[in-house]
C-alpha cells in the first residue's frame, strides 16, 4: 500500500468520523431546543396570574410555615 492510498483512506475515515459527530451534535442541538420550547410553555401560563395573586392550591397553611421556620433556626443554631 503506498502512502497516497494511505492519505486517502485517513482522509475518508476522518470525513465520515467528523460527519458522525456534527450529525450527532446536531440532533442534540435540536433535542435541547424541543425541550426548552416545552419547558417554557408552564412559565407563560404562570406570567398571567395577576401580580401577587397566589393560587389557593400554593397557599401554605400559617402553622407549617411556622414549623418550617422554627426548624430552619434551630439547625442553624446547631450548626454553629
């Protein structure tokens, strides 16, 4: 084998590896961008609540906002 029919060889095995991977990079692109189309559709539904406005479901109850916190203090007090 000479070295022109080596060149050419190298040359297609390095076409069709970096082919490979912009096809690959490619779909991933296009993956990631789906995706972020679908994350952003629940941010626009939460856009158009009124300012301020909590829905019922999301409302905490006053007592376990108070235990939360007692226990938030108390494990940084033993943290210390």
């Amino acid at each position: 084998m000479d070295i022109s029919a080596m060149l050419l060889e190298a040359f297609k095995l390095l076409v069709t590896g970096m082919g490979f991977v912009f096809l690959l990079l490619g779909i991933m692109v296009g993956a990631v961008n789906l995706l972020a189309r679908l994350a952003a559709e629940p941010e626009a539904a939460a856009a158009s609540l009124a300012p301020g406005a909590i829905p019922a479901e999301t409302a905490m109850d006053p007592q376990l906002v108070a235990a939360i916190s007692s226990a938030v203090h108390q494990h940084r007090q033993t943290r210390r």
